[in-house]
C-alpha cells in the first residue's frame, strides 16, 4: 500500500461521518481504521500490528506548545497516522529546535508510518516558533507538529 494510497483511505475516512470502521487487507498489509467512542472526539485510528523500529531520542525538553492561533504562524501539519520522531536515528541530535531559520523544503522531522519513515519538510521558509509534538508519540493526520513564523 503507498502513501498516496493510505491518505487517500484517510481521507475518505475522515470525510464521512457514516463511516463507523474501515478496513483493508493489500498485499500483506492490513489497515483498519475505527471511529473513536461517541464521547470522544471522532478520529481515525491505526492499528499497527509490530512494535516500532526507531526508539525515542532524548532530544531535551519539547518547548510548550503555542497556546493560541496566531495570524502570523504557519502551521506544518502532519499528512499522516504515525509516530512523531524529532531526529534520524536515536544517536542524532533533532532535525530543528525551536529559534531555528528553516528554508522551504528543510526536513523538518520524521513521521513512522508501517514501518517506513516519512521525512516532513517545511512548506514556507521561516523561524520554528514551537514544537507541538512530543517525540516519539504518535500523531494523527491534521495535527499541528510545528509552529513557523514566515518570513
């Protein structure tokens, strides 16, 4: 299954609230995806069979998120269901840290995804502001992972 084809299931997901479970067997990779209980927020899950390969890195602290929107930030959002990992491998230091001047295309950080690590990079070039996520916790498809002020 490709990433393409994962976001696309996503998508239609997310998109329609009659759909309670979805699920897909493909070439030896099996996704389901469940609507969350009526007294949580509706969110699509994953459910990943294995453990995942890359283990956290102790980048230091992640900074407190951004407490309200602002007009002036970027948000970079995560495309996909997966784990949240600020570095390459365990042993590197993260990609960004929060003061940092990223050009559009700079690899941002790393989302897991059934087992294939996905490279997030910036869509607008600027200062991070603020590291919404945790690393090594997982995220879901829409959520905020960075804070970028344009320049």
């Amino acid at each position: 299954m490709t990433l393409k084809e994962l976001r696309e299931l996503i998508e239609l997901f997310t998109a329609r609230e009659s759909l309670e479970e979805l699920e897909v067997e493909k070439a030896g990779v099996r996704l389901r995806i469940k609507r969350a209980s009526v007294h949580a927020a509706p969110a699509p899950s994953v459910q990943v069979p294995h453990a995942a390969v890359h283990q956290p890195v102790s980048a230091g602290p992640t900074p407190a998120p951004v407490s309200a929107e602002s007009d002036d930030l970027f948000y970079i959002k995560s495309p996909m269901v997966g784990t949240f990992y600020r570095s390459a491998a365990p042993t590197s230091g993260p990609y960004v840290s929060v003061g940092d001047i990223v050009e559009k295309g700079t690899v941002l950080c790393i989302i897991e995804a059934m087992k294939l690590m996905n490279e997030i990079e910036s869509e607008v070039a600027g200062e991070i502001v603020s590291i919404l996520h945790e690393n090594g916790k997982p995220v879901e498809y829409g959520d905020k992972l960075f804070a970028i002020r344009p320049r």
